[in-house]
C-alpha cells in the first residue's frame, strides 16, 4: 500500500510543476505528443537548429546503410545489396539480428555500439547494425516519421537479398528502439509477418498510433512477425501507451520517470531530460538481460496498480527479453534505482 501512495503522491507532484513541456504533453493529443518532440530535443540541446531541415538531397544508398559482423569477429564491415562479399560478412546457416536506432541517434552512440556487441555476445549468430542517422536528424513531426519508410523500405529489400544467399526469413531477428521498433514493425509488415521474431523497445508513439495517422502497416504489432515483444518505459509522452505484441512487458508501469530516472524537476530541460532517461531505459534492461545471470522478472497482470497492490502475486511469471518463455500475455515487473537494476520478487 505504501508503494500505491508513493506512486500517486509522485504523480500529484509532477502535476502542480509550472513547466511548459509538461503542458503540452497531453495523451488525448497525437499530434500535440508529435509537435512537443521537437520542443524535448530543444530543451536537451538548448539548440533546436541542430535538427536537419529541407529537402533530402542524398540518396538511400547513402542515408541507410548496414554493417555486420558474421560473429567470427566483433568488428563491424558494411554489407550492401547484391554485395559480392556478402559470403564474407553473413553466414546463412546462422540466426541474423538487425539492431536499429531510433530519431536522433546514429550507430556511433555507445550505447548502441554496446548493445550490437552484447547481441553478438550473447545472442550470437550475425549481427547488423542499420545506421539511418541522418534521415533520423530531421524533426519528428512528419519528416523524421515519413523517413522511417525510406529506411524500412531500403532495409526490406536487404532482408530480401539475404534470403537469396540462403537466409530464412525465420531466422531474422529485428531489435528496435523508439522510431527503430517502428521501423522494425514496418519491415515485418512489408514481409507479410514471416520474419522471426521483433523486438521492440520502447516503440515511439506519436503520429504512430492513432488510427488517422498510422494504420498497421506504419506501427509495430504481432502481427508483423511469428514472436514479437515490446519493453515499455515510456507510455503516453515518446513511447506508445499499450504494447500491441504477442508479449508487453511494463518495468515500473512502464511510464516516465523509470525509478532510476527520478529528479527534482525545476525546468523544462529536466523534464525533457527524465523522459529521455526513461526512453532509453528500455534499451539498458533489454542489453543487460542478454546476459543469461541478469534476470528480469515480471508477472502476469492486468495493470500497475493491481501488480503494486499485490493481486497478480499468484499468476505467471516471465522473463522479459531473448530468454523470454514466449507464452505470450502483459508483465509489468519494478526494475531497482541502480544498475544492473534486478528486483528479487
């Protein structure tokens, strides 16, 4: 009952914060969520000009490219379509995972560098890392969004060559974050629901899940591959509000802040700053529970409120991440103020 309280306590005090950002955050709103991304990003860089505008002058080729490593190496080499070293780079007896970021991100951020490294440690196999950092510099509002279907579009017909050197479709893997769970959810769209198995983590949702923007050929849903499974950390401000895969798992709620993302708020920029650490939250558990020794634990559940209130204490547990039991359903799980962030239940 004392972690109930806390909870509402902490969501009545986020409230009465005189901060614009947290105004225009409103969840009846797609595209007031969509417009206040661009004003997050300000308030972060203090330097909204950072952002790309215009029209795209390169070519795909240019602004989306892959670079794998067949596992014998943890160096990355770019591969291409119709590449004549593919042979070198992916070998098709093996699972292939593709690592996507998401707006604003490249793959020279560690995070993402440590993530591909952890896949191929852990999740083995080939490995590709899709860099679309340039497409994902422009604003979110529509230019951003409408780049994700350059990148998805580009990086299907990559999955199509790969399956022509011997690649099944269900031994594609997609690991998505924010715009790049979106993305990964088109692609599986775009190959009729064959590939293997999608991970998306902290999918975006503005302009991605109301029905009048996006239909499902734009979002990720279970449909889109034989196994899919959301991480939700940001619901209702950059993340989705409801996971729409065969499994959901929800740390802390799955809302902002992620307890290891809790500070005073005085401005924008902190606000801006706690749900950006909660975004990114979700790629930090889904790395770390590569690791068969991290073990994050949900249980079965209807809601955050019946999970805090001991009533889902009976009902099954699961594992969020590759280690997953994929039976399906919605875990919500708390995740510690400190890394590694395991909770003992």
């Amino acid at each position: 009952m004392f972690l109930v309280s806390g909870w509402i306590i902490l969501a009545i005090a986020i409230s009465r914060i005189d901060c614009g950002l947290l105004d225009m955050f409103n969840a009846n709103s797609d595209y007031n969520l969509a417009q206040s991304m661009d004003a997050v990003f300000g308030a972060l860089q203090n330097d909204i000009s950072y952002m790309l505008t215009g029209d795209l002058t390169t070519t795909v080729e240019e602004d989306v490219t892959f670079w794998c490593s067949n596992g014998s190496s943890t160096v990355l080499r770019q591969a291409t379509i119709n590449d004549s070293y593919i042979s070198q780079k992916i070998d098709p007896s093996k699972q292939v995972s593709f690592v996507i970021h998401g707006w604003m991100d490249d793959m020279s951020l560690n995070w993402f560098q440590q993530l591909v490294q952890d896949v191929l440690k852990f999740y083995g196999g080939n490995v590709c890392a899709v860099n679309w950092g340039h497409l994902a510099r422009y604003n979110y509002y529509r230019t951003a969004v409408n780049h994700t279907m350059i990148a998805s579009g580009y990086l299907t017909k990559f999955v199509q060559f790969l399956q022509t050197t011997g690649v099944p479709m269900e031994k594609i893997t997609m690991i998505g974050h924010s715009m790049g769970a979106q993305i990964s959810g088109q692609v599986g769209y775009n190959l009729g629901g064959r590939i293997g198995k999608i991970y998306g983590l902290d999918p975006a949702g503005p302009c991605f899940t109301l029905p009048r923007d996006r239909g499902l050929q734009y979002r990720l849903d279970r449909s889109d591959a034989r196994y899919v499974q959301t991480i939700i950390t940001s619901r209702l401000t950059i993340g989705v509000g409801v996971g729409e895969g065969h499994e959901n798992f929800y740390p802390n709620g799955g809302a902002s802040p992620q307890t290891n993302c809790v500070i005073p708020l005085t401005s924008d920029a902190e606000f801006a700053g706690q749900i950006l650490c909660s975004h990114m939250h979700s790629t930090t558990l889904f790395r770390l529970s590569l690791n068969p020794s991290l073990v994050y634990r949900g249980k079965k559940c209807i809601n955050w409120p019946s999970y805090l209130l001991g009533l889902c204490g009976l009902n099954k547990a699961n594992v969020l991440g590759i280690h997953s039991d994929k039976s399906g359903g919605d875990y919500f799980l708390r995740t510690a103020v400190f890394s590694p962030y395991t909770v003992r239940l």
